[in-house]
C-alpha cells in the first residue's frame, strides 16, 4: 500500500529531527574525527556506516532523503553505544528516543530496513522527476494570488553580499550587501514600502545616503545609502522614517509612475564572526520576499581564504527571529524548513560576457559592488542562487558552515 501524503509528511519531520540530533553529536567531535576514516577510528565503529552518517547530516537533503541514506537501526544504536562516554545524558536519551521512533515507522510501514528505503526512494524519486514544473506552477499561483491580495509585487529582486575580513577589526568580517527591487507596483491604501535589515540602527542617523558610481565604501561604521544609478528618481525623497519595531527604512510611493526601483547598499562591519580568528560554527546572509516577487537572484561572494575553511548550502524557510541570526546554524532551524530547493551555482566571474551564464544586468550589478568596496573580484569565490516567484513571505539563505 502506498504510503500517504500525511505519513509523508510525518516521515520528512522525523528525518529533518534525526538530522538535527545528529549534526549537535557529530559537531561536538574533534576535527580529526568528523571524517569518514577519522570517526571510525575515534569511535571503533563500522567506516560504512560512518560514510552513511556523515552524508546524511552534511547533505543538503530532506528529511526523506536522510531516512533513506542513514545507516538501519542496528547501526544507528551501535552508534548510540560508541559515543555513550562522551555525549550527556540528555543527549542519549534524546536520540535514543528518535532512533525508537524510526524503527516504529519501519515496522509500520515496510517488510524491513530495506523494504522501507526501497519505498522511500521511490516517492522520492517520483517526486524529483516531476518537481520543476508543478512547484514552480504552485508558487507562480501563489504569487499572482498574494499580489492581487496584497495590491503590491516586485518584478525582480537583487541580493548581493561581499563578504570579506575586516582590515580595521579582523575579529569580524566585513559585509556588504546590496538590495535592488526592480518593478515596484503598488496600489493605494496597501502597507507602505520597508527595506529590513538586521543591524542595530545607528543612534545618529537621520536619513538614508545617496551613493553613486563614484562613491566608496566606509568600513569603520555601519553605513546605509540609495544607489542613484539604479534608482527611480524620487526614492530619496519618498523616505519617511525608520521603523525600530521592525529594523526598516520605511518610504511613501514615488509619485507620477506606475513602477519604480529602488537600490540600496549596505556596509555592514560587526555583525559576522570572523571564522580565521573566532570559533565562529556558521556564517549566513539571507533575503526575506516581503512582497510577491516573480524572479530573486542572490549572489555571494566570499574571499577565498575563508571558502577554504567553509561548506555552502542553501535553504528556504518561514520567516522568523532564527533565521535573521546571521550565526544561526541550519540544523537549529529545521523546524522552520519550507518544501522545495533552489540550484546553488558557482559562477565564474572571469568568463567573458558572451560566454557567461549570468545575466549582463545581473553582472552590472556585482561590478557596481566591487567598484564601490575596491576589492578584485579574483580574490572572492561568487555563490548563486535563482528562483521564479519565490515564495512570498519566506527568507531565502546561503549559509556557510565552518571548520
């Protein structure tokens, strides 16, 4: 008997919560003990099995997909019993309790181990094959839906983030992160225009900058400003106020257009842990889709010697307090995980235009960034992530786990 959409939906949380539980123990270990080869000979346990946990909990997987790739419940509790001298009790009890758990779901629903994961990976599978064009169908309804609800939409949105050490403090790194909303449309009466972000507001600040092309960065302070070039005129003055309650400039229409644009550029430099001098476990930056959008595309450049000592993942989430902590690790959020994943990129900056898989505004954009902070685009390795019609009200991450 096929296995219903409601024990689906049981079997993915249990999957994301044995990930969760997981990933605390196997973080807790030493370096040398978080590899394959490393954990087997730290533990004297089973190097398959090893090689099935480790992929587990480091795969950007579902919580389906990490039933189907962990080891079965004789592994899992051999597991239990090699890290008994070094884990708390509290810790035992709990992933004792959650391995209970999944072999009550195996007897209830397979022949066996095996049986179980050979149906799991053919839902999956199912699911794979058929995922682009329903899911992206669901959201653009859901986008046209929220847009006629809501009297507001965006055409496309931009989020770009440097991230690189600071020169005046190297306890943190340096972010700056450009916002760009093309396509603003907006009827009369809907909730007025914010752009959140997450750092405490400077006390003396009494508006917005205006930036240009021949502006440079400012690292010492955090500084907030509107790029004139990719802003329709009149953003500046249709600034209002800032909210406290919400950390967000907020701004009346721009008057006389049916659309508008608006780019904002932020210099963010104490709100990241620098992973090469602090015991920094995760590094994110994120977007929150307040309004239905039809395209995101989000880039981060990160300096190479900190991609060294990082892992990149992705994810889409409900919005909440957790995921705006920039060092919040993705396993402490999986509660909060929404359906579905995007494609994350590495794109090659050098590639000439023509020959480049990036759109020529999109590249403009990252030019701006650099030319604005002064640093060589040679220097940062360029994650990136496209989505049409992201899901509103969601935040969408690229987070980087240290080592």
């Amino acid at each position: 008997m096929p296995i219903s959409e409601l024990e689906l939906s049981s079997l993915k949380a249990l999957g994301d919560k044995l990930k969760n539980v997981l990933v605390e123990i196997i973080s807790g270990f030493p370096n040398h003990a978080q590899t394959i080869y490393g954990m087997s000979e730290h533990l004297n346990y089973n190097r398959s099995n090893c090689q099935r946990l480790l992929k587990a909990v480091h795969k950007n997987s579902s919580g389906i997909e990490v039933l189907c790739l962990l080891p079965g419940i004789s592994g899992l509790t051999e597991f239990v019993v090699k890290i008994e001298a070094s884990a708390s009790k509290k810790t035992l009890v709990h992933v004792s309790k959650t391995i209970k758990e999944f072999e009550q779901k195996i007897k209830q629903l397979a022949r066996s181990h095996a049986d179980f994961k050979r149906q799991l990976s053919f839902v999956n599978g199912e699911a794979k094959e058929n995922i682009d064009q329903p899911e992206a169908t669901k959201r653009k309804v859901f986008f046209n839906a929220a847009s006629k609800l809501l009297g507001s939409s965006v055409e496309s949105l931009f989020s770009g983030h440097i991230l690189t050490e600071n020169t005046h403090n190297n306890e943190y790194l340096q972010e700056i992160a450009m916002i760009s909303k093309f396509g603003i449309k907006r009827k009369a009466n809907t909730a007025p225009c914010v752009l959140f972000y997450t750092h405490p507001h400077p006390v003396d600040f009494t508006k917005p900058e205006t930036i240009t092309a021949s502006s440079r960065v400012e690292t010492k302070d955090f500084h907030i400003g509107i790029v004139d070039e990719y802003s329709t005129p009149g953003v500046m003055e249709a600034y209002v106020d800032f909210s406290p309650s919400n950390l967000g400039l907020v701004f009346n229409d721009v008057p006389n257009v049916d659309a508008f644009d608006a780019t904002f550029l932020l210099s963010n430099p104490d709100e990241l842990s620098n992973p090469l001098r602090e015991k920094s476990k995760c590094s994110s930056t994120f977007i929150s889709i307040k309004s239905p959008t039809k395209k995101l595309t989000m880039m981060v450049f990160l300096e190479r010697k900190i991609d060294m000592r990082s892992t990149v993942n992705i994810g889409c989430y409900q919005s909440s307090q957790n995921i705006k902590d920039k060092a919040h690790r993705d396993n402490d959020s999986w509660t909060d995980h929404l359906p579905g994943f995007a494609e994350l990129k590495i794109v090659n900056l050098d590639a000439p235009r023509h020959d480049s898989n990036i759109d020529e505004s999109i590249r403009d954009l990252s030019d701006y960034m650099f030319n604005f902070t002064q640093l060589d685009k040679k220097d940062f390795v360029c994650y990136m992530m496209e989505v049409d019609y992201p899901i509103w009200s969601s935040t969408y991450r690229i987070y980087f786990d240290h080592c």
